[in-house]
C-alpha cells in the first residue's frame, strides 16, 4: 500500500528519477518473488506519460491501467446479418465479452424472381442462438429496411428496444400488428441519451434522414468507441430544424474512434445531398401550375418530412389533403399524434369524401411511388381503385426516384396514367425529390469529424461499397485499416488489429402470408420451375394386391402447353407411360418410388427432344 502511495505522489516529468542500483535490485527480487508464487499483478513501467488516442500528451496515472492498454486487451466483434451487398434488411450483431447487441432488424422486398413471396427478412438464428448473451437492439430510424424484421425477432426473442420517441411509435403500430405489443419491452431514448448494458455503453446521435428522429450511434466499449451512422445526410436547413450533431460527432472523432461503420448508399454520387427544402420550393411551383385541376402525389409512406410539405402548400393554395394507402395512413397518424407532424385543422379529410369537393380543392397523397403491384397509385393508374378514378384533371406528382430495379413497374404505371389523360410529373423533370443519404462530400465530412483508425463501408450494394472505401482512402485511413465485409462476416477489432473472424449464420427468411421461413430453396426452385415450364402430372390407380394397373396412365398439363393444339404430344407421352409400366411389370419392379423415377425420366426425355422444355413432371400412383 505504501509503494502504490509513492508511485501516485511522483510528479509527473517527461524523464526518469534517478534509482540506486540496491533499490533496482531490491525490485526485481520483489517481481521475481511475486511471479514465482502464481501471483498475477500489473506492475506499472516508470514512463510518466503516455499518448491518448487523440494524440495528446496527458500524465500517466499510476494504480490503473490505461485505456490504450484496455482497448488492446478485449476485442470487440462485429457480425453482420443484413445490409452489405443489397439495399435493405439492415441487421449488426456486436460482442465484446459475453455481452451483446443488436442494431437494426430490417426487411427488404421481394425480387420479381422471388415468386409468392411478400417480404425477407435476415436470418436471425445466430441471434436466437444467443439469446442469453443479447442485452437489447438499438433501432437507429423508423424505416422499414431497419425496422421491418423486429416483429419477427421479438416472437423468438423477448429482448429489450432502444430508439427514438418516433421510432418507437412505429413499431408499437407493428408489434400490436402481430400480437407482441403487451410483452415488448420498448425504451424512448432522446437524442444524445445514454444506455448502458453489459460492456456496453451506446449513445443516441441525431442525424438528419428523411424521417424525423433518425440516430447515429456510438457504441462503446473496453475496445474502444465504434459509430454507425445509420442511414444520413447533412441537412443544414431540415423540415425538422434539427441539423446533424456534428459538434458531437467532432467530439468523439477528437476522443478517439476505433472504427466507423458508415452509410453508403450515395457513395458513387459527388457533391452534397440537396436540403429536402428543395422539394417544398418544387410543390409551391407545381401546386400553382395545377390550377384546376385534382392533384395526386405518390411518395413514401415513411417519408414524413415530404407530407409535411405537401400539407403546407395544400393549405397554401386552399386544398383539402386525403390520403390512399394503409401504410400511409398508419405512419401519419402515428405522426400527428406524436407531434412530428402539424396538421392544421380542417385540411385532411378522408378517402371516402374527396368526391364532396371540386378537383381543383382536392390533393391526394398516396402510395405506390416505386410501382408496386397493388400499391394505391398502381390499383389507380390500372382503373382498380374504389375510390380514386385517374381522368384528365388530374395532376399526378410521383416524388420519388426508382429503387434500382424498379425503373421497369414505375415506367408501366406512368404509362397507364398517361393513358388515362393525366398529366404526369416524374422522375428528375422538376426537383420532386431529394434523397435521405449523403453524397460523397457529406461522407468525406464524416470521416473526416470522426477521425476513425478502422473503416468499414455498409448499408449498399458492392459497387457502393468499394467506392466509399475508395473515399475512405482518399481521406487519408490506410488501405489495410479498411475491410468490405459481407453478409454471415464477422470482423474482430482490437487497438492494434483489425481482421476477419469465424463467420455466422446468415442469410434470407422468406416470409409468405403467415409462414415465416416455410418457404425455402427448394420451394422457391419448384415456384421457378413452374412459372417457366409448366407441370405435366401422370396419374394411375394400381391394385393393392397384384400391383397391376387398373386405370390411367392419364396425362394431365397445366402451364406447359395448349391441351386442343398438343393432343398429338398428349397422346404420344400416354403411350410412352404405358410402354415404361409394361417393362416396370415384365422386370417385377414393384417399388412405387423406382416406378415414378423411371416414369418422370422417360417423359422428360421425349418431351424436351419434342418441345425443349423442361416441365416440372409429377408422377401420382394411387393403390385401390
């Protein structure tokens, strides 16, 4: 005791205190001492200073171990579930110790290719697996690409959540969808709030997005401090005016970060991100050139900044607003009553009594921006909508920009509506739309306010990948500091290393009306097989006892050919299943699975030598 009072009353200097070579030896003897009877003790070196990870020179404190030496001691691991190489279903899983977290449980929408399906979800069983080590998931925004999955999540797991006031509201709507709402154990946490849980300790970081409450977080641990934007952009002039915290964000960088995880969705694109003000100066022009007539305008449900402006210059120009689409209408109920939203009294009405006033005093918001079958604005381009009947008053608005992927609906649906004789504004004809996420000079500015030693890019498809960490280069981190990771990755970090570590489970959930990951591989092959090629179905009735053939064989097709103009086809496969039952008797082959093998092989033969096509075949025995 009285030793470590001596080392704390030492002044701190940059050089060493003489030592008498009897006191030297006194020491080592003591050392020595303590190593040989298995004692394990941290013997402080005599340096009176060491270098923060900001560079700075502070005095060392003697009795603890520094934060430097901590962070090179326990790694932190970071695994991703969703979100690198594709645009949705956002899903990071950290651990540092036994303790883990979870940021983000998105979903993404089905490809055309994806037959049936109605959205995917990640594979979260890694998570289930370690359901005792999670301590919570952090939601950085309302968006469904990162709050999609949480319902599934929360059924398997009971775990506590973490976001923003908006955030949670919109996924108590979710989870009272699902029946999860009364058990869920869901957390507000403001803008610059703290939580601590296990090693952890997280803090909530605004940003701007193009939903209100959107967070960057900053996890910290024994390894050191690790930001993940979430998806942002610099907006200095918000709906909201809330402008991103970069004072913060400057603050840590000055601290010390470990590693930035930052969004790279626009990394391929230069300058800034334009002020989502842009598109309220755009309504205003728009709204004054639709004079007499009804005005339509899809967007994203989400994207309650945009509402917002579109109320504002509704009540401008003395226009009722009604709004077409569930999804819609759920997010700016949620809105209004939360306060992110202002709804002056008197100017939403409902769907049901837009036909109360004249074209030119009625704006309806709807969905369907990025063409969805089924979508309001679809359902209306395609004269299936009960309500709304597109004709040539009307002014449709589509204030979006395609997902890529989309070009093809959104065009089909722009076309309908044009037949219809509206008049259509879309894509970049006027600046009907801005996007949420940063541009190449924002993420420069992140990078550069961070200050991180490690970098790695997420949130977007290869090529945004690798062109973000091209950005990271230029902005001076080193090219070995740098990894691009994949979904099912894990990525292991210390103060000295950064690495690739043992990879997890990963992948795609399919979920189909109510089944959720019934639907699989083999399923999604056999939808596939069917869309392309049809099925060709052989059915006969054998006798229990004999095994002989008492009727059929039948061929029946459905999706492969036109029955009346293919009888000859018919007829010829009827007689080859005849043929292969004959010589399945003559040889004594009694085993049902060896007879649908040789039957299916058979028939697939001759049908692909007559049509090259390559029907699913499905033999069916049924013993009487």
């Amino acid at each position: 005791m009285a030793n470590s009072k001596q080392k704390q009353n030492r002044p701190s200097s940059q050089s060493k205190p003489s030592q008498s070579a009897a006191l030297n030896k006194a020491k080592y003897s003591k050392q020595q001492s303590a190593i040989k009877k298995g004692q394990k003790k941290l013997y402080q070196s005599d340096r009176k200073t060491h270098k923060s990870t900001a560079g700075k020179t502070v005095p060392s404190q003697r009795g603890r171990r520094s934060y430097a030496n901590k962070k090179s001691e326990t790694p932190i691991r970071i695994s991703f579930l969703g979100g690198l190489n594709e645009v949705g279903k956002n899903m990071t899983l950290y651990e540092c110790g036994s303790d883990m977290i979870l940021v983000d449980c998105g979903l993404e929408f089905p490809d055309p290719e994806m037959l049936g399906v109605d959205i995917v979800i990640p594979d979260f069983s890694y998570a289930v697996a370690n359901a005792d080590k999670i301590k919570g998931i952090f939601i950085t925004h309302g968006h469904e690409d990162h709050i999609g999955g949480l319902a599934y999540l929360l059924n398997e797991i009971n775990i506590p959540v973490y976001s923003t006031r908006l955030t949670i509201g919109l996924i108590e709507g979710k989870l009272k969808e699902h029946g999860l709402l009364d058990k869920a154990k869901l957390n507000v946490v403001n803008p610059g709030g703290k939580v601590s849980v296990g090693c952890f300790e997280v803090e909530f970081i605004h940003v701007n997005h193009s939903i209100p409450d959107a967070v960057a977080l900053a996890i910290k641990s024994p390894a050191g401090v690790v930001i993940q934007t979430g998806d942002f952009k610099i907006d200095t002039t918000p709906i909201d005016g809330g402008v991103i915290d970069m004072a913060r964000l400057a603050q840590l960088g000055n601290e010390g970060v470990l590693c930035l995880l930052s969004d790279s969705t626009n990394a391929g694109k230069p300058g800034f991100t334009q002020s989502e003000r842009t598109v309220g100066g755009t309504f205003e022009t728009l709204f004054a050139k639709a004079k007499g007539k009804r005005l339509i305008v899809a967007t994203f449900a989400s994207n309650i900044h945009r509402v917002q402006q579109i109320i504002n210059a509704a009540e401008t120009y003395g226009r009722k607003v009604a709004l077409s689409g569930r999804s819609l209408e759920n997010v700016v109920s949620i809105a209004a009553q939360l306060g992110y939203l202002n709804v002056p009294e008197g100017v939403l009405v409902g769907i049901d009594s837009i036909h109360r006033y004249p074209s030119e005093e009625m704006v309806v918001v709807t969905t369907g921006s990025q063409g969805e079958p089924m979508s309001a604005l679809y359902r209306m381009a395609f004269s299936e909508h009960r309500k709304v009947e597109i004709g040539p008053d009307d002014y449709v608005i589509i204030s979006a920009q395609p997902i890529p992927g989309n070009e093809k609906m959104v065009g089909r649906v722009v076309d309908e509506l044009l037949k219809q004789g509206a008049e259509v504004v879309y894509e970049r004809m006027y600046d009907v739309h801005v996007s949420g996420h940063a541009c190449q000079e924002e993420l420069k500015i992140m990078m550069g306010l961070t200050k991180p030693k490690y970098f790695i890019p997420v949130h977007g498809e290869q090529k945004h990948l690798r062109k973000h960490a091209s950005l990271a280069v230029s902005m001076g981190i080193e090219p070995g500091n740098i990894i691009i990771a994949d979904n099912g990755k894990s990525v292991s970090l210390t103060n000295s290393k950064i690495a690739f570590a043992q990879d997890v489970p990963s992948g795609m959930v399919f979920v189909d009306g109510s089944g959720v990951g019934d639907v699989g591989s083999v399923v999604m092959r056999d939808r596939t097989k069917l869309a392309e090629d049809g099925i060709v179905i052989i059915a006969l009735s054998v006798e229990r006892e004999t095994c002989t053939v008492i009727s059929g064989p039948e061929v029946i097709t459905r999706g492969f050919v036109y029955v009346r103009e293919s009888e000859q086809l018919i007829d010829e496969t009827r007689r080859l299943c005849e043929n292969v039952l004959g010589d399945c008797m003559y040889e004594g082959v009694s085993d049902y699975a060896a007879i649908k093998g040789r039957l299916r092989e058979a028939v697939l033969k001759q049908i692909y030598s007559k049509t090259k096509r390559s029907p699913m075949i499905l033999p069916i025995i049924m013993e009487v």
